[in-house]
C-alpha cells in the first residue's frame, strides 16, 4: 500500500479503560465522522467490548450503519434535520434527540404512523448557540407535556461550548443553567431516563457535569481535548490510536537555493536529499501546513519542504539519511510528528486533522 492507517484497538479500549477509571457514569462512545477517522464499526465494537455501553453518531445515516452491522447497544443520532430518514431510524431501534417543536411534531407523525413508541433526548441551549432548545423553551416544554404519552422520555442533554478551557468559568454557568431547566421539566412530571452534558473535555476536568452518562468522543481517540495547554494526550495517560504511513515515491539530491513545489514556496538554504511520498492533501494533510511537521524514517525527523501537493508531498530527509524508493516514512503517530504537531503546523485543531484523513486510505487494525 502506498500509504495506510495503523489503528491500534488496544489503545481505544486502554483509553476507555482510564475514563472508567475516572467516573461511575455510563460511557457513550463517540463515534461520527467514521469514529473521528478511525473506522466506525471496528472501534464501535471494541468500544462496547470495553465498557462503554451506548454509541452515539452525530448522523443518522451513522447509526443506521452500525445496525447494519448488528450492533444491537443503544445508538443515538444527534443531528438529524427535518425530512431524515426516521421511518427507518424507527424501525432500527435508534434514539433521536429534538431541539425543535418542528422535529419533535414531524417524528411523533412518522411513530404514529408505524405505530411505533420513538425514543428521545431532549437538547437545550445553555450558551453554546448551536444546537438545542433556546427561545421556544416554554413551547418546547408545553408540547413535551401534552404529548407525553406517544414518545419514550430516554434522555436530558446539553452540550459545552467551552469546557476545553479550565480556566473558563463558562462551563460552571451553562451546569447552572441546565439543572434550572431539569428541575422545570421534573416539576412537569417529566423525569429523563439518562442526564448527559460531559463531553471529553468535561469528563477530564469538570467531574460535577458528569451525572448519568458521560459522551466520550476525542480522548478516546488518545488525544487531549484541551488543544491549547494540554497535549497530545499524555495529561490524562491516554494513548493515541492513530499513526500514519506513506511510501517514498523518489529520493533525489537537491542544492542550496533550488525552490521546492509549487509556487516555489520554499528555497532551499543547504545540500540535502529530498524524498517525495505518495501522499498529498487529497488523502487529507493539510495543504496549510508548514515545515514545523513532516514525516520521520528510521527514528529521524524529515520536516515538509514546499506546499503540500494533491497526492504528494516532499519531506528534507537530509544529506545522510539512508532512505530508498519504496521504504516507509511515518507520517504522524509512533515515533514521527504527532497528531497535535501537525494540527500546530496546520493552524488547526486535532480533531480536524484525524477526522479529514481520506477514505482512500486504508485502515489496518
């Protein structure tokens, strides 16, 4: 292969291992986007063998693909517009969280319809300005109560906008305001089944928000959800899932002031060998990052040289590196440029950078 994923399973299930360690909440592994890129019915599987007992997609289309592959734990789909495939979400047994009188009304007509009880979450708006109930909360709640007897009340949940900032007081407020809003909905005789507001970064450091359940979505993954002051992982003993490699296309000699790539965005300030892997940003790097990642071979760091091409990319292997056509360079995880160095190069974020890998390259378990 020219270039592959390494996903190690054993690090996902160390990971929920240390969450357990850390709370008596129930786990709900995060797994949309492809589980953040790893692969979602592989890690589903070995989350659920692990302890996390529900599994959480942010599209439908996730989780009917997860019954698909007879996964029969709690599902739930979070993101799921007007007009979804609910008939089908219904008969798949998948939980459905509302935000809206007018996604509430739509899937009551479509259980009605099929006769079937849906199970539902409740979201609400307690200042991430996304998702979730915000100004027709009195209308929200009115029509919860008058049609009380036609869904299953499974789930209260809220989500943090800045819970990856422990210096923040913002998190402690949006606590406040989301216990204001379930002892409302208790006093209107509607009691949730499960209460969940913790996101990775609140199951770290906010053990109040943990309640009934807990949803772990990156530090699962190994990766720290404190982007800025935290890194990769190692805060929190979290083990990073994911390394990345790429076989060298060619290695060529290069001079001081030959400009690299396109655009001859870089100038060359001494002699070295160049190695030009067979991986670009249509296999999801970053066209943005800079030579401050790259990829290493043989224990030594190659820093980027040039613009990220569309399926290659040029890494500075050095005057003495002993690097052939055909040998692989670790792109990112293992012993080369970590997940966060490259989310720092590119001027983004971890989970952009694991997510975004292309489907096009394979994943190895």
């Amino acid at each position: 292969m020219r270039a592959f994923v390494q996903v190690d399973l054993d690090a996902i299930a160390a990971n929920i291992a240390e969450v357990r360690s850390r709370t008596s909440a129930a786990i709900l592994a995060v797994v949309k986007a492809d589980a953040y890129g790893h692969g979602l019915i592989p890690v589903a599987t070995r989350a659920l063998e692990s302890g996390a007992t529900w599994l959480g997609t942010a599209l439908l289309e996730e989780a009917l693909a997860l019954r698909a592959a007879g996964i029969e734990a709690p599902i739930i789909a979070w993101l799921t517009p007007p007009h979804d495939d609910f008939e089908s979400a219904l008969k798949m047994n998948i939980d459905l969280s509302v935000s809206s009188i007018q996604l509430f009304s739509e899937i009551l007509d479509v259980a009605a319809q099929l006769k079937i009880k849906p199970r539902l979450h409740f979201e609400v708006d307690t200042g991430m300005r996304r998702g979730g109930v915000l100004d027709e909360w009195d209308e929200f709640l009115a029509f919860a109560i008058e049609h009380s007897s036609e869904y299953t009340y499974v789930g209260f949940w809220t989500h943090f906008a800045r819970a990856d900032e422990p210096e923040s007081d913002f998190t402690s407020k949006q606590i406040q305001l989301f216990d204001g809003k379930v002892e409302a909905l208790k006093m209107a005789g509607l009691t949730p089944q499960l209460v969940h507001l913790s996101n990775s970064a609140a199951i770290l450091s906010a053990e109040e928000a943990h309640r009934s359940m807990v949803r772990l979505g990156i530090a699962m993954y190994g990766l720290s959800p404190d982007v800025i002051t935290m890194g990769e992982g190692t805060t929190f003993n979290l083990r990073p899932a994911m390394t990345i490699r790429a076989q060298i296309h060619l290695v060529k000699h290069a001079n001081t002031g030959d400009a690299i790539g396109y655009g001859g965005a870089q100038i060359l300030t001494h002699d070295t060998k160049l190695g030009v892997v067979v991986m670009g940003y249509s296999d999801g790097l970053p066209r943005s990052t800079s030579s401050a990642a790259g990829a290493s071979f043989d224990g030594k760091r190659a820093p980027l040289v040039g613009r990220i091409s569309m399926d290659q990319c040029v890494i500075d292997l050095g005057l003495d590196s002993t690097a052939e056509a055909g040998d692989y360079v670790t792109i990112m995880g293992g012993d080369g440029y970590s997940i966060d160095e490259w989310a720092s190069a590119a001027n983004t974020i971890n989970y952009e950078i694991v997510t975004r890998i292309a489907s096009r390259v394979p994943r190895i378990y």
